[in-house]
C-alpha cells in the first residue's frame, strides 16, 4: 500500500532540514517554488523524455557535488556536506513532478534501467522527498536532541494520515509510543557502544603509535610481530641519502618491567632555528592525528614547517606538534655528523634491580666494566652481530618478564626492540649512559623512484649512547631486519603501492588546496559552463518539440495520406477547424469521438464501408 | 446475404439481450463472450469469486438450450473424470464407453488451474479439434462446443498455472470485475426472491447457433486488415521485455473474434475498431514477460496498448 501524502509535509520537512543543518535562506526559495506551484495555473507538459532529463538533471548535479566536496577539504567529512545538500541535488525531481500537467514522476527518470519500458510506473515524489530533507537533516547533528523530536514529529504527522482504520486509535498511539521509546533507546545505546567501541579501538591500535611520555615496547608480547605496510611517511632529498637513514621520533631514558619512559620531561613551546645544513630533507607525513611526533634526522639544524607557534619539545629532543592538518609538509637540515653533545642525565644510567642482576652474568663474560667505553661500544656491537639473528616470529609468548632474558641467554634472535633495549641496558651496566630511540628507518624507493617511502613496518627503534661527549647512534640490529619484514608482504604490495601513491597524491592535493583557497571563478565553474550551455540548449530544443503538435499545419504529420477522397476531405474539414490530427493508432472514429464529434460518424462509417466493406 | 445477415445478427442480439437481463453492468464482457461464441473460440474468465462467472456460462447455456455441463476442477481430478471411461458391461461381457462431462455442448471449466497439468491437457485436444481421442477411438464432439473456464487470479496456492500452449487454446481472457454500487444494489435486490436464472427463458436454439458460427467466417477481412493484424501481432514478439510474443494462432484468433464483433455491431466486414475493441482481451494472456520487466512495472496490457497506439491504422 502506498503512503498517502499528507497535507504540509512537504513544507514542514523543508523547514526542519534548513532549520538543522542550517540552509534556511536554501530552504526558504525550494518552498517558496513549490508553493507558487500550487498558485500558478501554467504547467509544463513534459513527455517521458523531459522526464529523463530532470533526472538526468539531478544525477549531473549530484556528480558535481561529489566531485566539489571530494575536491574541497572542508572542516566536515564530504560525505555529510553532501548529505546535507541532498533536497538541493534532487530538487529538479521535485519541480518536474509539481509543475508538470501529469502531477506524477515515471520512476524511470530514477532509474536508468527501466527506461526502456513504454510504460514505466509512476511515484508522488512529495513524500520521498519530504523523508529526504529529513535524512538530510540529520547532517547538522546539534548536540541537542531537536533532531530526534523532530523526526518522530514529523513520523508522526505522516503517519497519521495513513493509520489503520480497522485498529483502535489507543492499540495505534502506543505502538506508535512503544516504536519512539524503543527507536531512542537504540540510538542513544547504539551512540555508547560506537564511543566504547572507539576508545577500545584507539587502545589497541595506538599501542604501536609512539607516545612521547611512554613505550610499550612489544617485547615479550606476540609470538609473531607483524606490520603493516601502509605508507606513513614519504621523504623527498635533493642528494642520495647515507643509506638507511634513521628518523627519530621519540627519545626515552627510563626502562622499567619492558617499557621505557621518559623521565621529567615536560613538553615546552619551542621555535625551530631555521639554519641551513649540508643535507637537506622533505618530509611528507601523512598520519591523521590530533598531534604528531616530528621525525627528525640526527643532526637536526634547522627545520621549516606550516607550523604557527604550535610546536612543542621536551629535555630529549623529541618534538610534537598539536592540532596537526591530516597532511604535513616539513622541510630539515641537518648534518650527519653534527652530535648532539648536551650532557646526560643520571636517568641514562639507572637499572632496575632485577634488570641489573639479570644482565650481570653477561656483563661478566663481556668484561664491559673493565673496557673503555669506545671499547664497550664495540664489544656489545661485536656480541650481537656474532651471535644474535632478527627474527619477526618468536614462537609462543614468553611470561613477558622472562622475555629480555629469553632472547639474551637462550633464543639469541629478535626484532629491533630487543636489540635496541638489551643493547641500552648492557651500556648501562657498563655505566656508559644510554638511551632507547624510536623512529623510522628510510630505505625503500618508492616506485616512480621520486622518493623514499616510509612504510608502518619500517618503524625501528635503536640506541643513544653518549661516549666522547656527544650522543652517537648505536643500531645494532643485524642490517638483515628490513628484508626480513619485507618477506612478509602479499604479492599484490607493488599494485597496493601505487595506488595508495595516487591516494597520496590526492589526500595531498585536496589539502594543498584547502591551504590556499582560490580566489576569482572557480575551476569547476569551468566545467559547469559549457553542460550549463548544453542542458540549456536541449531544453530549448525539448520546448519546441513540445509546441510542435500545436502548429496549424496538418499535412506534415500525417503518417499516412488516406486513399480515399472524401474521407480526405473530412478530414481536412476537422483539421481546418482547430482540431488535432488524428494519432496513427488511433481509428477515424475514435478521433471523431475524442472530439466530440460524432455528428460526422455516418460519414465515417461510408467511408468504413467503402474501405474494408469492399464495396 | 443481407437476409442471413439480419438473422445471424439477431441471433446475437438475443443473446446479448437475454445474459444482459442475468448479468448488470456486464455489455462488454457480454460483447466479447458472444464475440467468441460466435466465432467458435473459446474463453477464459479470470476473475476473483464471485462476480458472475458461472451464472454468465449458465445463462448462455440456457438461452440457447444448450447441454452445459461444469467441472469444478481439483488436484484429485482425472482426464476420465472429464472425457469418461470404458466400463464392462455384465450382460454382454463387453466395454461400453460412458461419455464424460466433456460430451456437451457449453462446459464450464470452474477454477481449471486447480487442477493437474495431466488433467488440464486433457482439454487441449478437445478445444482445439473438437474431438476427444480415448482408448484409440475418436468422438467428434456435436457442434457447438464452448469452453468457459475460470481461473482466480488472486489465490495461487495449491494450483498449477496454465501452461503457454493451454492458454493459447483460449481465444480470449475476459475479466468480469466489480460492478458500481447502484447496480450492485439492484442486483441484490433482484436476487431477493429468486435468481435470474430461474425466469431464464431461452430465445434461440442450437441451429441457429450452427448457422450463426458458420456465417460469422464469411464475414469480409479485407488484405489491409489483415495485415494490421499481423502487425500488431507480430510487434507483440519484439518489444523488450516480452520473453513470449503472440503466436500466429493469436492473430487468427483475433481476427474471428473480429469478425465475430463486427456482426454483433451490425457490419459484414471487419474495422479496425473492432480489432483494436478486442486485442487486448485476445493477446494478453498469450504474452510471456520476463521477471525484470515484470517487476520494473511492465504489464501485458500496457504492451498491447502500446502497441495500438502505435501501429498505423489502414486508412
């Protein structure tokens, strides 16, 4: 059964969806057009193909705010401005309908694939689309709960112009009540589990995002360590790269029961020199976050960013920028074999208890506290590249206290974490102060070989150790780890990888343009004009058509002459009198009878008989 | 010819006039019943309970005294059960046939897709030949013969749709429909005290039937409406969507249930109003729509009308 159309929907509907998502002035004009359509008598007298082409109409102007708001970045999602100018899109449906002689829409201006049928069924567009403006609606989410009331309102009014007759009004009111507390219910519970649900979410996947106060490293965690190869970073240089070259994110001085900290390290407001170096960098980062953590080459001299006044950095260098864009562009200099020489900490010295008398046996064999500290340096780098091999699976998870001493002692294989913690402490034992560094190691091309792309598995984390009076980069993980992670890719990463390089490329775009709004006539502007000047051309010609069978010449367009002489001439007579021409199915005497001219019947029925009597 | 055609004419007009007095409201249905009739096509009505199918097939028995017989067709029903069945005798040790209900002259199918297919093709050799084959004999059943079956459209569960070649035996579908209020009133009030049938008399015999079937084929198709024939029927089988266009059985059928019309309105010859009165009735439930089209809106009538509209009448 179809919905009736209850009076005011439509208005109603209107003003709810200009009222929430804020296009009362758009709203308003829609209103007042359909409202003149009711006090103007004219009409347009649209045929099956004018209908298509207000179809049409709509399915162009929706492509052009998909494309519109996918190309601008606005503050909300494209998906919602579109939804929020939806009752603008399909308006051309709307008008079609209400200022046609048919007052119905064939669904075939709807949908393409019942275009080929002669006589496709028609719909009242009014309630569809008065439904529409309330979905619509629902795009300007104010946090109040004027959208919900409005909506069982507006349910509401419909539905009672369509209740059951045969149901008592009190079964029909509450089960209208029963639907509204129950429709509540679900939404309100449904919004609880969605924010539950993302909190428990962001727990799980931050856990390899690198938080400035704390690592968790995964030491000791997962059998088997497995990244992803989505793309994080890209670096474009001018020169070739002392390969692999290592970006740090974040610094961390403090280890306790497998994880480090970051020991009284409040973040301060920090102004970036902006001094030339010897290398020079590009990075792209593309992590949409609320702040991201700068990766920085050591030797950092100056650095050059879209940043205002934003950027923030602790005691160990590490340097975060809140209220990040989706895409950053940020250019360093740096030099290689500039060190950063300001002093350590007693915190790069400390060893927790259990951790010290775990490693002590080993620092015994390695004779570390007798040995120089270059000597130190080189004995545990010599130690781990003898007997240790990287290893992403690790077989089942070790009691994760046991984990440090398992890979020391017995597995002598790990990933870079291990080697990076067990290489701090043992320099720690050897009162050389050390500190465990994450961040990202540059080494793949990417595939137009324009860049270094710089891939979630990629991520490293190696050591800090001050010897010398400067803080030297310490990586003795086997150089073997980045195959290794490799190996795990599926065969279609290539493919994976450029098309993730043109979503790049667009993410990149759509921000650029965001950051530089064009001034004058707009580009898509260029691409409306000539279909503007086209569709306003098939309407003029469409228009003409349409006053073609109103043109006094009679002649013209008759399919077929008729052979007989005086019926000729009757029928001149009628046409010559202001009368349309008879269709080509249609028989002389039911064009007599659509005219209401039966006195000229028995001339008719002569001429019948002289036809087809064969007389 | 001008005498056999006032009598052929008259023999319809009563008729017409004779159902019209059982069946108010019902002139085109009436129209297109006797159309058939006379041009010795048979009919299916399909039409929800209720609406007059029986009393229509029962007056048209009685106004022409004519044997009727019905059949209410169940899945339990057997081909014997309608042609009939060989019984031994015991005096003369030797197989009699009985004759079935088929042995008549106006049989009413009543909901003939209740029935099994076996059953329903029972009827096929008889509405098309006029002859029932049982136990390799033949009986030529006595002229006329008229099948009038029913069918509801709305219940379809526990019955077996008609297949294409039973429903191209039929030469039209008519459909009988609600009446309006006034007349449903006084049809109530008529059937107060007595059914119409009851008063029923009959205003024309068998012979006149015979004659009136035999000159209703020498009514005038001339070439031109031939061929308007055969290009509405043959449109029919192009239009997309329509998986079963109208067989050559259809355009011959339309064009004796022209001529059949064309006689009731007084003509010897056939006009293209008569083809264009009666084409959706004689093509319909031939056409055979596939599921896309089915479910995108597309009726067999809006087809035919379409079709109409656009083939150009001879003139």
């Amino acid at each position: 059964m179809e919905l009736k159309y209850p009076a005011l929907s439509l208005p109603l509907a209107l003003l709810f969806w200009g009222w929430q998502s804020e296009m009362l002035p758009l709203a308003a004009v829609i209103l007042i057009l359909a409202i003149l359509s009711l006090k103007t008598p004219w009409r347009w007298e649209m045929g099956m193909a004018e209908f298509h082409r207000v179809g049409d109409l709509a399915t162009v102007l929706f492509g052009f705010a998909i494309v519109y708001f996918y190309s601008t970045d606005g503050d909300t999602p494209p998906i919602y401005q579109i939804l929020r100018w939806l009752p603008v899109l399909s308006s051309p449906l709307l008008f079609g309908q209400i200022y046609s002689m048919g007052q119905l829409l064939p669904l075939s201006s709807l949908f393409y694939s019942m275009r080929r049928y002669a006589n496709p069924s028609k719909l009242d567009i009014r309630l569809p689309y008065a439904f529409l403006c309330i979905l619509s609606a629902g795009s300007g989410n104010p946090d109040d709960q004027s959208y919900y009331i409005g909506v069982t309102a507006f349910v509401l009014w419909v539905l009672w112009f369509n209740r059951p007759k045969r149901q008592p009004l009190i079964v029909w009111l509450l089960c209208f009540a029963l639907a509204v507390i129950l429709g509540y219910g679900i939404q309100t519970g449904h919004v609880k589990l969605q924010a539950e649900a993302e909190e428990w979410a962001a727990d799980w996947f931050t856990a390899w995002e690198p938080d400035p106060f704390k690592a968790r490293t995964a030491i000791g965690d997962r059998g088997n360590l497995k990244l992803s190869s989505r793309v994080l970073l890209k670096v474009y240089s001018d020169q070739p790269l002392h390969h692999p070259l290592l970006l740090k994110e974040a610094t961390y001085d403090r280890y306790s029961d497998q994880h480090w900290y970051v020991s009284n390290a409040l973040f301060l407001p920090y102004t970036p020199s902006q001094q030339n170096g010897p290398y020079q960098i590009t990075v792209l980062h593309l992590l949409a976050q609320h702040s991201v953590l700068l990766a920085m080459p050591s030797g950092m001299s100056g650095v050059d960013g879209p940043w205002q006044n934003d950027l923030l950095r602790n005691r160990l260098g590490t340097i975060k920028w809140m209220e990040t864009p989706p895409v950053t562009r940020y250019r360093v200099a740096y030099d290689p074999n500039v060190k950063d020489s300001t002093g350590p900490t007693t915190f790069d010295t400390q060893l927790p208890q259990e951790t010290s008398e775990m490693l002590a046996p080993l620092a015994r064999d390695l004779n570390l506290r007798r040995l120089q500290p270059e000597q130190a340096v080189a004995t545990i780098a010599d130690f781990f590249a003898t007997h240790f091999a990287y290893s992403l699976d690790l077989g089942k998870p070790r009691n994760s206290g046991e984990a440090l001493r398992d890979f020391l002692y017995r597995r002598h294989a790990g990933h870079c974490e291990y080697f990076a913690t067990a290489t701090t402490l043992l320099l720690r034992t050897a009162a050389i102060p050390a500190r465990y560094v994450v961040g990202y190691s540059v080494q793949e091309f990417d595939w137009d070989g324009k860049a270094y792309l710089v891939r979630k598995r990629h991520a490293h984390a190696w050591t800090e150790a001050y010897v010398n009076g400067a803080w030297q980069t310490l990586d003795n993980t086997p150089t073997r780890w980045a195959e290794e992670e490799a190996k795990a890719d599926p065969w279609w990463q290539p493919v994976a990888d450029v098309w993730s390089s043109w979503a790049i490329a667009i993410k990149v775009w759509r921000w650029e343009r965001g950051q530089h709004p064009q001034q004058g006539f707009p580009w898509w502007g260029w691409l409306m004009l000539p279909l503007g000047v086209w569709l306003g051309w098939r309407l003029y010609r469409s228009r003409k058509k349409v006053a073609n069978p109103l043109s006094t010449d009679p002649s013209s367009r008759l399919p077929d002459q008729p052979k007989d002489l005086e019926y000729s001439r009757l029928e001149q007579k009628i046409l010559a009198s202001g009368h349309p021409p008879r269709n080509p199915g249609e028989t002389p005497l039911r064009w007599l009878r659509r005219l209401g001219l039966e006195i000229h019947e028995q001339e008719v029925l002569e001429f019948y008989r002289r036809r087809y009597g064969g007389e | 010819m001008n005498e056999e055609l006032q009598r052929a004419r008259n023999t319809l007009q009563r008729l017409a006039s004779n159902l019209g007095q059982v069946m108010k409201g019902q002139e085109v249905a009436i129209r297109h019943l006797l159309a058939a009739f006379a041009s010795g096509g048979h009919i299916l009505l399909e039409d929800v309970p209720g609406t007059g199918k029986t009393t229509l097939a029962k007056a048209l028995a009685l106004s022409c005294r004519a044997d009727f017989q019905r059949v209410q067709f169940t899945p339990d029903l057997l081909p014997s059960d309608i042609l009939g069945v060989s019984v031994l005798e015991p005096a003369s040790r030797e197989f009699r046939f009985m004759p079935g209900p088929i042995f008549c002259h106006i049989l009413l199918a009543d909901e003939i897709n209740r029935a099994s297919p076996r059953t329903q093709s029972a009827l096929l050799e008889a509405m098309a030949e006029s002859q029932v084959s049982i136990e390799r004999r033949h009986y030529v059943l006595e002229s006329p013969f008229f099948v009038v079956a029913t069918q509801n459209p709305v219940e379809f569960h526990g019955t077996y749709p008609l297949p294409e070649a039973e429903l191209d035996r039929f030469a039209l579908r008519l459909s009988l429909g609600y009446v309006n209020e006034e007349l449903e009133v006084s049809i109530i009030s008529a059937q107060q005290l007595s059914h119409p049938l009851q008063s029923l008399q009959a205003c024309v015999g068998l012979d006149d039937i015979r004659q009136l079937q035999s000159f209703v084929q020498t009514i005038t198709v001339p070439e031109v409406i031939k061929r308007y024939i055969v290009s509405i029927v043959r449109a029919t089988r192009e239009v997309e969507g329509v998986r079963l266009g109208a067989s050559p059985r259809a355009a011959l059928t339309l064009m004796k249930c022209a001529q059949g019309l064309t006689l009731l309105d007084g003509f010897d010859f056939v006009t293209p109003d008569s083809i264009q009165e009666i084409a959706i009735p004689a093509i319909v439930h031939r056409l055979s729509l596939d599921h896309q089209a089915r479910f995108g809106g597309l009726r067999p009538e809006s087809v035919v009308e379409a079709i109409l509209a656009k083939t150009p009448v001879p003139v």
